[in-house]
C-alpha cells in the first residue's frame, strides 16, 4: 500500500491534517459557544464576553475554511492516485491477458480502484483524525479536571477502537459482497452483449433469471450489511451518551466544592459531546476496511505481472526480421523455424489454410506475442522489448475484428493521428472506398459510430479500421483479412488502393484468398507453421 500512494503521500497526509483542523475547530466552537452562554446568563459587562465572542466567530471561519481545503486536497491527491492506479492495473491485464470477460475487467478496473479510494478518504483520513483530534481534546480537558480527562479518554478510546473493529468483525461476514457484485455484473453485461443471441435460442428468459437471482443474492448481502451498521451506529450513540453522562457524574461534585466554576462544567460536557462527532464516520470506516483490503489485494496480485525490460526507442525505419521463430499459441507450436526480411515499400502476401499461423505470425510481428524461440526485430530491436507508445511508431496491425469507440466518425479515425485535419481524413476514407459513403452521412465528421460501431456496417467497420491503420505514421503495416466478407471485384479494388496508399512502407498482408495483384512483392504460403518450399509468387510492384 505504500507504493500505492507514493506518489501523493504528501498531499494525503496534509488532508489528513486539515480533516483534523476541521474537527479540531468544530469541538473548540462548541465549547467557546457553551462558555459564551453560560457565562452570558450571570450577565457580565460585555468586554467580558468581547474575546470569546470574536474566537467563536473566527472558529466557525477557520471550520469551513479547513473543510474545503481538506476536500480539495484529499480528493486531488486521490485522484491522482486512483488515475495512475487504474493505468497501471489496465496495462497489467492487458499485458497477461486475464481476466478476459469484460464483467471481470470492469470490476477489476472501476469496483476494485474505486474501493481504493474509499480506503483513504473514507478509512485511513477519519482514523488519523480522529486519532489526533482525540489526543488534543483529552489533553485540553485534563486542564479542567483529571477525572473528566479519564473518563473522556475512555468513551473515546470505545469509539475509535472497539466499535471499528466490531463493524470490521461484523463486515468480515459479508466477505462474498465483492465477488457477488462481480456475478452480477459478468451475468448482465452477459446478457446486453448477447441479447439478439439469446433471443434467437430462447435462453432470454433463463439468462434474465440467473441475472435476477445475483442481484437478489447481492441485494440480501446489501440489506444485511446495513443492519449491522444501523446497529452499531446506535452502539456508538451508546458510548456517545455515556461518556457525556460520565463526565456530568465526575464534573458535579467539583462543582459543589467550588473547585470547577458552574461555566466550565458546560464547556466539559458539550466538549465531550462534541468530541464524538468526528467518531461518526469510523463506523463506516470499520465496515469498509476488510471490503477495501479485499479489493487493495486482489489489485496487487493484478499488478504483480512481470515487467519486460524496457530498451530505448529507436529510430522507425521500417525494417522487419524473423530468425528462426517458433511461437506457442496454446497447445503446441503454431509457428516452426519461420524466417522473414521485409523492408521499407516492400509488400509481402501471406496465404494458407485456417490454422496454419498466420494470425500467429502478425500477433508476433506485432509483439502481442512473444516467441519461444528466434528472434522478432523491427529497426534492430526485438519487438517484445517495446513498450505499447515505442511499438506504435514502428508497427501498426489492422485486425480482421475491428473495434471501433462509442464516439463520433473524426474521433475514431484521430486515435491514429490527433492532430490529422479533416482534408487527410477525407483522403484516408477515400484510399479505402469510402469518400461515397462519407458524403451521404447527414452529421458528416460528427456521425456517432456507436458501441463497438454498432452504427456502422461490418465491412464498413473494417474499412474505418484499414484507415485509421493508414493515418498512422508507423513505417510497418500489418493487414489481417482486410477484404474479409467483400465480394472478389470489390476486393480486388480496396487492396488495390490500400496498397497504393502504403506503397511507401513495409506491409505484410495475410489473407486466406488469393491476391490476383500485380502490385505485391512476392506471395508466401503458411503451411502446419511453416513456410512453403519456395515462394508462390515473386514479383515487382508497380
């Protein structure tokens, strides 16, 4: 946890200090109120009353002053923590792969990196302030009377640490909260995602009643896990009453003996009152810890994925090697001994059958893949050594199944270039046949794409993918499928132009049909991982 808020631990431990200030004054105005109108009621000339009136004042400034700087403060530092915690998370299961259903990874994601953030705001800040808040007060009523001191320090003491820790215990039962909060979002995205499927099948109604069924079971956990709030929330209420009473007890007899004048016994017992309103939120402290270390360890064992080395980046040229690849993918070897020279404005076909490598050999060349042995090299540098930014200035894949942001046409085709006008946008439309498409859209630039490109077509999907992979500046194209689903003439017609488009850089093409184009390179076939006895086809391009 600690190299958790490493980064602003600075921040985070001035609002734990603000958070005490703001208790701090609150108790003291309470008390300086109570002296004021005890001390009001004997009717005293009013320069008697002038200093403690002007404190109340200022204390009730100082109050929320305080508070909005510790809100600032603690919620920044917070922030900054919980963004870079959710970058590191993202990139770890990127990086391992797992888990994979989205339910999964947005509980992982939002659920998890969320649950930290109400470790400190809502645990660690309200038990340092209490803890100091605590010291202060007890210190300060010990100038009174000791026994009131002890008896303060006593409540106090009940409600930091006994009630707490009764509402961890009492929370601890509730351990499967996370995890059925997990069932219920993987059953409902389940169910969004797959809804045309599972009406076709006539297993909706089944799939929506497993879905109630886990939000009943995580509603009973809810419903349960609040009771045992409300019930120690009424126990500390207890201790809140017999403190004050208990110091009324041990304060009444100085008051008869003249030792504690009858004003400050209203300053003691509404100091002790007050003192246990910063005590409030510890309940709710108690209840979240386990819940929130349960979500701080299942992050660290997310974040645990080893790091590859990371090598300086180098210049983008364009040059591609494989020595002697071999690559796993499950069972087996997918790639065997496989070779490869592609350079700059060269074009390399490959084809084979279904299950021959050739998705393999891109997510390799790609360094989505590292190989169990030979080496993967663009520009000199083992691809798998790049981090995600190095790799995308060197290499770019446009997938077979493109994904596509909820958001509009320009936005999804600037993830590849941001600062691309809209007259280079237009010419990558253009360069895979969709200039026709694009002046028929009536919001132009600003048409929604929808989730996943929900709003688009597939082979219009697929075509916005080949040309935000166009707008990219990597010297290295990877093409899987692009002419999946499109009849031969049209095919023939967008490699034609996609190729012509990238006939400045290296690109390798990896389809299952062949390419009738003079335009390529040459033509290798995958066969059982391996390349064929010689090329099918070598040529120049035009």
């Amino acid at each position: 946890m600690r190299e958790l808020f490493a980064g602003g631990r600075g921040r985070l431990w001035t609002s734990a200090l603000l958070s005490a200030a703001t208790s701090g004054c609150g108790i003291a105005l309470m008390g300086c109120a109570a002296w004021l109108l005890s001390r009001a009621a004997e009717h005293p000339s009013a320069s008697a009353l002038a200093l403690v009136a002007v404190a109340v004042r200022a204390l009730g400034l100082s109050r929320g002053l305080a508070r909005y700087a510790e809100r600032l403060v603690g919620h920044d530092a917070t922030l900054r923590v919980i963004a870079d915690l959710r970058v590191d998370v993202f990139r770890a299961l990127a990086q391992s792969g797992a888990p994979t259903r989205t339910g999964e990874i947005l509980s992982t994601v939002v659920a998890d990196v969320e649950a930290v953030q109400d470790l400190w705001l809502r645990c660690l800040v309200p038990a340092a302030a209490a803890a100091l808040v605590t010291g202060a007060t007890v210190l300060a009523v010990l100038w009174w009377s000791t026994a009131a001191a002890l008896v303060l320090l006593s409540g106090l003491s009940c409600a930091l640490l006994i009630v707490p820790a009764l509402a961890a215990v009492a929370a601890t039962k509730e351990h499967s909260l996370a995890a059925q909060r997990s069932a219920l979002q993987v059953q409902v995205l389940d169910v969004l995602h797959g809804c045309a499927e599972l009406t076709v099948l006539g297993a909706l109604p089944s799939a929506l009643d497993a879905a109630d069924r886990a939000a009943a079971v995580l509603a009973g956990v809810d419903r349960r896990a609040g009771l045992r709030t409300g019930a120690l929330t009424a126990v500390s209420g207890v201790v809140q009453a017999a403190t004050v009473l208990g110091v009324v007890a041990v304060a009444l007899p100085a008051v008869r003996t003249g030792a504690l004048p009858r004003v400050d016994l209203a300053v003691l017992v509404l100091v002790a009152f007050a003192s246990f309103e910063l005590m409030a939120p510890l309940v709710e402290a108690g209840a979240l810890l386990p819940r929130t270390w349960g979500a701080l360890q299942r992050l660290s064992a997310a974040r645990a994925v080893p790091v590859r080395p990371q090598v300086a980046d180098v210049p983008a040229g364009g040059a591609v090697r494989l020595r002697g690849v071999e690559a796993s993918y499950g069972r087996g070897a997918v790639l065997r001994d496989v070779d490869l020279d592609l350079g700059p404005g060269r074009c390399v076909v490959v084809t084979g059958p279904s299950g021959s490598g050739k998705t393999t050999l891109l997510q390799v060349l790609a360094g989505a893949l590292v190989p169990d042995r030979g080496q993967a090299l663009v520009d000199g540098t083992e691809v798998s050594s790049l981090d995600d930014v190095q790799r995308s200035r060197h290499v770019v894949l446009a997938e077979q199944e493109a994904f596509l942001f909820a958001a509009t046409l320009r936005d999804n085709l600037r993830v590849a270039r941001p600062e691309a006008s809209d007259d280079v946008l237009l010419q990558a439309l253009s360069d895979v046949g969709l200039n026709a498409w694009f002046g028929e859209l009536p919001r132009g630039w600003d048409t929604p794409v929808g989730e996943r490109g929900s709003r688009v077509s597939g082979g219009e999907r697929t075509r916005l993918s080949l040309a935000r992979a166009l707008l990219s500046d990597a010297p290295v194209l990877l093409l899987d499928e692009p002419t999946e689903g499109l009849d031969p003439d049209a095919a023939d017609v967008l490699l034609r132009h996609l190729l012509h488009a990238a006939r400045h850089r290296a690109v390798l093409l990896v389809t299952h049909r062949p390419v009738p184009l003079d335009d390529v390179d040459e033509e290798l076939q995958l066969v059982d991982g391996r390349w064929a006895s010689s090329p099918v086809r070598t040529a120049g391009r035009v």
